[in-house]
C-alpha cells in the first residue's frame, strides 16, 4: 500500500462545535458556522483590524 501525503493549506476548528476543518473553508463542514471574520478587514502595513466600509487603515492611513 502507498501512503499519500496531504498538505492543507489551512486548518480551523469550530468554535461552535470543535470540528476540525481543511482547506481554508468558510463555513463548518459539520454545523454550517462561519468559520471566518467577514465584517473586518485587517490592514497589510500595520495588522490593525478595520470595519469593511473603511477604504484606509484607522491606525495608518493605508489605503485597504
């Protein structure tokens, strides 16, 4: 037997119900809970997390 060896590219568990998920998805495989923050945005220049409607960063003025 061969054994193959698989990289994910991102693995999350569910903090509603501790399922472990692969693949960088959005939602739980098991519950259907969103797995990701899409109300923030978090700026590439300093890390500070911003509201999606902002169109520069809070703390740095960085264009988002």
């Amino acid at each position: 037997m061969v054994e193959v060896e698989r990289s994910f590219s991102e693995v999350q568990v569910c903090s509603n119900c501790g399922e472990i998920n692969y693949d960088n998805v959005n939602f739980c495989q098991d519950c259907g809970n969103m797995l990701k923050d899409f109300t923030h945005v978090f700026c590439e220049i300093c890390g500070a997390k911003n509201p999606v409607e902002n169109k520069n960063c809070s703390e740095c003025k960085n264009i988002l």
